[in-house]
C-alpha cells in the first residue's frame, strides 16, 4: 500500500492538476476496495458540486447536489464522519437521485470526508453492486482523504 500512496503523492507534481491527483486516488481506490463510480465532490455552502468523475456521462463534472442541509449533510459535512450505505436502503436514505443511482447498477456507498482546517472541504464518493462494501473498508479508505487537500484547494479555487 505504501507504493500506491507514493504514486498519489508523486503525482500532486505532475501538470495537470488537480485531475493528475484524482486520477492517481480512482486507480488506487479501484485497486483497493473496487467501485463502479467514483466521484469527488467539494464543498460549496450548502452544496456540494463535482470535480471528478470517472463516468462523466451519467455524472459530469460541475455536476451540483444540495446535500448540506440533509440527514446525509449532518453526518457527513456537519459531522465529518464517513457515510457507509450497504445496500439500496442506504443510498435511497443519503440521495435523493438514488432511482438513477440504481438504474446504474449501483447499490452501496462510501463516502469519505476530506477535512482540512477542521472543515470538510469536500467527499469522496466510492459506488459500486448492492453489498460490495462493508465497515473495513471504509477504514481502508479514511486515511487516504488528506492525500486529496491540495487537490480539493485547487478544485475549488478555480471554480470560484
């Protein structure tokens, strides 16, 4: 694990950013616990809006969600807690475009706060088959969240 983590580090110095740092964490997430969709998205008041995606068809980039003032909000954002949805009961609870969601397949959720400066500056979204994740690895996947910051810093930045 220790090599992959340097591939993410290693590629905050590549051109490109912040898309160069999100690619590195998708391959790394894929290899480590598997999605379907990953996403990533920053905090925006009480949105939260997209800055990667790796199926940008269904879900594009700039894609925007009002999710801070939701019971998904207050455990996520307000609480800076990680969100495990194991099955469709817990993406219909956390999203209100779950019948999309599921029309993709999709079923379980993690989502990972990023915290910088006590705030959650953004998540990062792991989808994939109904049961595919379970509580280890969404401790597998906390400890990657600082990795994204700057990357996060840079997103929002040049959004503004």
């Amino acid at each position: 694990m220790t090599d992959e983590i340097l591939a993410i580090l290693q590629s905050q110095a590549l051109p490109g950013q912040p898309d160069a740092t999100f690619k590195a964490m998708e391959r790394f997430t894929h290899r480590l616990v598997g999605h379907k969709l990953f996403t990533l998205l920053y905090v925006d008041g009480d949105e939260v809006a997209r800055c990667y995606s790796n199926r940008p068809d269904e879900y594009p980039v700039a894609g925007r969600k009002p999710m801070g003032k939701t019971p998904w909000g207050d455990h996520v954002l307000a609480g800076r807690a990680p969100y495990l949805g194991a099955d469709k009961a817990g993406i219909r609870w956390a999203f209100f475009d779950h019948v999309q969601i599921e029309g993709m397949g999709l079923g379980s959720v993690i989502n990972i706060p990023v915290i910088y400066d006590e705030a959650v500056i953004g998540t990062m979204n792991l989808l994939d088959a109904e049961h595919h994740y379970k509580r280890s690895d969404v401790d597998l996947l906390t400890p990657l969240a600082p990795l994204l910051i700057p990357a996060f810093l840079t997103a929002r930045a040049a959004a503004r």
